[in-house]
C-alpha cells in the first residue's frame, strides 16, 4: 500500500511540474525571484487518523484519533523562471485521541508527535510571482500511546505523506500557507498491551506563516 501511493506522490509531482518543463526559458520572463532561500515558520492544524489492528485477537472497531496540533518547520526554495523546487521538515505537538472497541473492551489511543520530511515542486503565478501552488511528498515519523485493560505501551511509527498546498508573499519576506497532508503509517505491534500488527492513516489540513531569509 505504501508503494502505491508513493507512485502516486511521483505523478503528482510529475503533474505539477510538466507544464513548466513543457515551456522554453525564452517563453517565460520571471518577475521576481522571491521564493529562493531558506524559511522558517510555525503552523496549527487538525488531524484525522484510523487505527487498524488486533488486541488480544479481537479486530480494532472502525473509529477515528482526532485533535488539534501545532509545530513548526524550516525549509529552503529555489525559484527556476516559474518552478519552485524545494525541501521542508516539520514537528509538531499533537492533541489527537481516541477510543476504539476491541472485542468488547475499550482501547484509548494517544498521538504525541508528527514529523516530515518532504521534497516540494510547484509554480508560481500572480502579480510578482507571489503564489506558490505546490505538492510535497516525503517520509513522516509519529509516535503514539496505547492502552488495553489496564495495561499501556507505546510505539514510533515510519510512514509516508502525500499533499498539496498554496502560499501567498504578503511582504517581502513574510507568506502565509493552506495544506493538506495524508498519512500511512506502517504496522507496528504493542506487546505490552496485547496489541499486535496496529496501523494508522488519515488526513492533516494545516494553517501556517513563514518567515524567508
């Protein structure tokens, strides 16, 4: 499954950036070069996740880890005519929870940390080349708590992410940023807590602000 949508990042990426390709350097006159450099910034966002897995033998009920979290990244652009090319990592504090049924008992799940690392490919349009329309795709670490009757274990996940997004300079060195990001996560098994081959995936929309040097 990951394999898929990792082919599935590339031709995303691949169809944003084969317009730009598809121009000659002589077709396109660029107005600025505002996005070339490095940026640091901070975000909040909410998250939705399903959990799949086994505790005790019993099938996890379909039910959903949500909450708010907030982070920060830092990345760096580089601006060819109007394709930008680029690379960002992030962290974030999560709030999300929630509770599934597993064969009659009750499972509560806790997400602590998110954290990317993603290439990013998109265009640039608008008065002064100040819009950036872009996908991203990357590999994303999480970290969560389980607990089954009575008893708890914790465990880090590796995974992949896919998204889009837009963002907007309001000053020279000031842009404000929308995104969404989907999250696979691989299997992990929570021995302490009888739980085994337990994954995640789901969706993250994201509002952030970037400061660009």
């Amino acid at each position: 499954m990951l394999y898929s949508k990792l082919l599935g990042a590339g031709a995303l990426l691949a169809a944003v950036a084969m317009p730009t390709v598809a121009n000659s350097a002589d077709a396109y006159e660029p107005v600025s070069d505002v996005w070339t450099g490095a940026y640091i910034g901070a975000f909040g966002g909410y998250e939705w996740l399903d959990a799949d897995g086994e505790f005790e033998g019993a099938p996890l009920s379909n039910d959903t880890i949500d909450g708010f979290m907030l982070g920060s990244q830092i990345g760096y652009n580089h601006q060819i005519n109007n394709m930008v090319l680029g690379i960002e990592a992030e962290l974030a504090y999560s709030f999300a929870d929630g509770s599934f049924d597993a064969g009659g008992e009750g499972a509560e799940f806790d997400q602590n940390y998110l954290g990317t690392l993603r290439a990013r490919a998109g265009m640039v349009f608008g008065e002064g080349d100040s819009t950036l329309l872009f996908a991203t795709a990357g590999v994303a670490l999480s970290d969560f708590d389980a607990e089954f009757e009575g008893e708890s274990a914790g465990n880090s996940h590796l995974g992949l992410v896919v998204g889009v997004g837009v963002e907007h300079m309001i000053t020279e060195s000031v842009s404000i940023k929308a995104e969404y990001n989907y999250l696979d996560f691989g299997n992990e098994d929570y021995d302490d807590a009888e739980g085994e081959d337990v994954s995640y995936d789901g969706h993250v929309a994201k509002l952030g602000i970037n400061f660009h040097f």
